[in-house]
C-alpha cells in the first residue's frame, strides 16, 4: 500500500519559496494502476520524485506499506529505493558503455541480498519477456528507442519493486514504439502484486488506466 499524505512541496527562490505541491493526499493498493496528467511544469515530476523517496517533501508524509523512507538512514534509504521503488524515465538513462543485459542488471550489483546467478537468470528472463532476448550483449546505441525504453522497464522490474514509477515513458517514442512499450507496460503489470504510476502527456495512454490522477494549479484531483 502507498499512501501520500498531506504532501506540499516548496523550493526556495530569490523572490520567496515557490509552492509547488500543495497538500497533495491519495492513497494505491498493491496492484493498483494510475495515471497522472497535467501540464508541463504542474510538478508531475517532484510528485513522482517524492514517492520514489528521491526528493523529500516539504510538509506531509508518503508511507510504503507502513515504512517512510525518509526516516531512514542515508544507506538503507538508497537500499529501500533500490529495493522496492523501479523507475522508469522519459530518457531511457542506460549506461552507454554497458550491454543490455548489463544495464539490467545494475540495481542488482549494489545490494548484497540477491544471488548473482540468479540475477542473471531473471535479467534474461526479463528480457525475453520485453522482447529483447535476442539482444542481450547490444550496447544501447545499437537499439531503437522503443528497445531501449524496454530495456529500461526490464531494468526497473529487475529487483520485483513494489512501486513502479514511470516518468512520461513514452514520451520520446513514436506512436508505435509507444504503444508497444505501453502494452508491456500493462502486461507486466498485470503479473505482479506492484503499484504502477505513470506521468504521461498522451491522453490515450492516460485514458488506458482505470484510476486517473491531474495536476494542474497545485491541485491534484482524481478524474
Ligand atoms: P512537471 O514534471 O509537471 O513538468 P516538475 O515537477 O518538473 O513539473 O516541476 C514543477 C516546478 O518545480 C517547475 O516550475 C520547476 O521549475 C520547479 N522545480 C523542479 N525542481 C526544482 C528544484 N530542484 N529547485 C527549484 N525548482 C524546481
Ligand atoms: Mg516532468
């Protein structure tokens, strides 16, 4: 269960601090799936980034069953993130020098619970699930966008999080290498006990989702 409440949010200027968030309150089940529109700079991305136990909130609290991260320490804050939170970004974020399989994999070399062959046993697995079997030694030049915003999802997923955060994951990508990464998205949702949340432009995508959240003034509202 994620729960977001009170949550405002607050960056200092020269001119004063700048409300971004104001009281922001809702709460998701496990397998729950939203989608959260609003327009450019309505704080869709601080919203996201506090859930994700990036950024912390001015005022109020997010809570991940029962557990807020940010009374964590330094370290097991950056290894509750890597544990229970996949992000998904509009720029795919891979490590150009690092094959697909690689780029996997990262999440899994920075905690000591997980058993390497068996990191790489579900990596693959992943990938074939994404479509990309075939390409697990390619660097991520040579793919596609689409290829590489699922490799992305595959690397998110690696680690079974309980939250998934997708940041306009479809917003550099052609319509068709969206909806295919749109579809995977669902489809791989719809096996696992996660949360999904995804920040979107394309009201299709947006409309695709049975709970759908707007930003827009510092109001978030259910739709
Ligand atoms: P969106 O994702 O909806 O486009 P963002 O969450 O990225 O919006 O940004 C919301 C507002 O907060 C913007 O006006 C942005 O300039 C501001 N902002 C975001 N991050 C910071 C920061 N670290 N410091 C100051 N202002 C920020
Ligand atoms: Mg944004």
């Amino acid at each position: 269960m994620l729960e977001v409440e009170g949550v405002s949010k607050e960056y200092p200027s020269p001119q004063g601090s700048i409300r971004i968030l104001s009281e922001v309150s809702f709460s998701l089940a496990r397998g729950e799936a939203v989608s959260i529109m609003g327009p450019s700079g309505s704080g869709k991305s601080t919203l996201l980034y506090i859930m994700g136990a990036l950024e912390p909130p001015t005022r109020g609290r997010v809570t991940l069953d029962g557990r807020n991260p940010f009374e964590l320490k330094e370290r097991e804050l950056a290894a509750f993130r890597n544990r229970e939170i996949g992000f998904v970004f509009q720029d795919h974020c891979l490590l150009p020098q690092c094959s697909v399989i690689e780029n996997v994999l990262t999440p899994t070399l920075v905690s000591n619970s997980s058993d390497a062959g068996d990191a790489a046993e579900r990596a693959r697995s992943l990938l074939e699930e994404v479509g990309l079997g075939g390409r697990v030694n390619h660097r991520p030049a040579e793919l596609s966008g689409g290829e590489k915003q699922r490799v992305a999802l595959a690397r998110a997923l690696i680690m079974k999080p309980l939250l998934l955060l997708c940041d306009e994951p479809t917003g550099n990508l052609d319509q068709k290498s969206a909806e295919a990464v749109a579809s995977l998205l669902f489809e791989l949702h719809r096996r696992g006990e996660m949360i999904l949340v995804v920040v979107t432009h394309n009201p299709e995508l947006a409309a695709r989702f049975p709970t759908r959240f707007r930003l827009a003034d510092e109001r978030f509202q259910k739709l």
